[in-house]
C-alpha cells in the first residue's frame, strides 16, 4: 500500500511501505499521474466532481452507470485474455455485463433487503465475510458476480504485508489480480468502480475493501483483508464487508514467512468463494 492510502500522513511512511500492494503510486516515467474524475458516466449523464475525502457512497446502479469502462483511469492496462489462473477475462466480463450485474441487486422485489455473505475458502480454512450492500452496494454486486462467476477460484494471496512503523501497525492480504501479481496496471478485466467512500465502515480488523493504485477510480477485482485495525485507510479506500467468523485464517496467512516484496514464501490458495443469500 502506497502514500495514496495515507493522504495526510508523512511521507516517511510512504517511504517504509513502498514495496507493495494496495495504491502503489510508481509510474513508468516516475512521474505521479494527474488525478481525475470522470466528468459524464456511461450513458452520457453529466456526474459533478468530489473530493474523494467526501465521496458518499452511490446509490444501486445499473452495470453501465455504476463503472468506468472508456477511457481507463489513467496508468490502468487492458486485462490479459486469460487470468493467471486459465479463465477468460472477455468471457467473465460479458456475463457480469450482459445479465450477471443487474439480478445481483441489493434491495429484492418485495422492497425487503437482501444481505450478501461470502465463504472464501483457502487451504487453511474458510473466511467468513458479512458484505455490506448498505454501505458499498456496488462493490458487493461486484464482488459477488466476480465470485459467482469463478474468478477467485485458484487465485493465491500474493501479497502479505505485516509491520509496525513507528507505533503504526500495517496488516493486511491481497488477492484478485488477473495476473496473480499485484503489478501496477493489472486490476481489472475490462471495467473499474466509483468509490463509494462511508463512515459506516471502520478499517477494524478483519475488514474487506477494493485495492487502488493511485485515483479512487482504479478499484476493480483486487481486494485486500486487513489483519489489524487501519483506521488510516478510512475515507481513501471502499470497505464492503467484515469478517465474521475465520479471522484467524487471515491472521496465521498475514504472519507466514515473506521476501523483501512482501510476498508469501508459500502462497495460500483460495480454493473458492461460495455466495450465500439472506433476505432480511
């Protein structure tokens, strides 16, 4: 996690933890890109331009107004064809496009909500994770069709990073790159997310949000679980969900061994991620 998840902190921070993860800010020419917001969204509508500090979390949107799909943000790449894990990126997208998105809804026809719960299962046991429609409602549909559709399915946590800076502690695991790296550029499969920034979600322990690279508008597959309370990522990243049963799985992933790029010596595999529906 770079500078950009700690707007407002010292940059020696920045400094001790520039290795990995979530919000890296490096650029081919070292130059830190401009920061924008997309002024129309996909159908035309004008959308009036936010600090991302005071960006409230959007309404239930349809897939082509909840995402960014032309022009990417910039530093973003096109996905690869396939994910490191053999799955078609084209064919994953056009079925959360075509359909996928918009039977994911947060509110059911009778008005009553319906609550979203995840299973992340890995080779260490299963994560729990209550995902919060109310907060984020487009990160969880997005994250449930990424689920349903497979693309988790045979990922690792490729990043792990767990230290203290100066009475600072930073934990958390990462997942959800096509190319099973974390590589700057290399977060989505052809489609990107509004923040949806809410002070209804604390960065407690064993909380789930979307990975950035530098601008709010670069959330899409790749998300982190923090192993420790982070409450210096609270308006700079989208929290969707906490962890309600297997946190000690993210604790014994987030404490394995790691080289000096924060990278599991053995990485832990999700096996799958099973959706579980509630209506309440």
């Amino acid at each position: 996690m770079r500078m950009h998840m700690w707007t407002g902190m010292a940059i020696w921070i920045g400094a001790m933890i520039s290795v990995a993860g979530c919000g890296r800010e490096d650029t081919k020419d070292g130059k830190k890109p401009i920061v924008q917001i997309d002024k129309k969204d996909n159908l035309g509508k004008t959308i009036q331009a936010q600090p991302a500090s005071r960006t409230k979390a959007a309404p239930e949107l349809s897939f082509k107004e909840a995402v960014i799909l032309d022009p990417a943000p910039p530093g973003e790449l096109q996905p690869p064809n396939l994910t490191h894990t053999g799955k078609s990126t084209i064919a994953i997208f056009e079925v959360i496009a075509n359909g996928l998105w918009d039977k994911t809804t947060i509110a059911g026809a009778d008005g009553k909500r319906i609550k979203y719960q995840a299973i992340i299962n890995t080779d260490l046991g299963a994560i729990h994770i209550d995902l919060r429609g109310d907060v984020a409602p487009n990160h969880v549909r997005n994250f449930v069709c990424l689920a349903k559709s497979g693309y988790y399915d045979g990922m690792s946590f490729y990043y792990s990073l767990n230290r203290e800076v100066e009475g600072t502690r930073i934990a958390y695991i990462e997942s959800g790159c096509p190319k099973g790296t974390g590589e700057d550029g290399h977060g989505s499969i052809g489609y990107w997310l509004r923040p949806e920034f809410s002070d209804k979600l604390s960065h407690e322990e064993g909380v789930i949000g979307a990975c950035l690279r530098q601008t709010p508008e670069t959330a899409a597959c790749r998300f982190y679980i923090t192993a420790a309370a982070m409450p210096q990522m609270d308006g700079e990243f989208t929290a969707f969900g906490k962890v309600t049963k297997g946190l000690d799985i993210v604790q014994a992933i987030n404490k394995r061994p790691v080289d000096m790029f924060d990278r599991p010596a053995q990485p832990v595999t999700i096996k799958s991620v099973a959706i579980v529906t509630v209506a309440e």
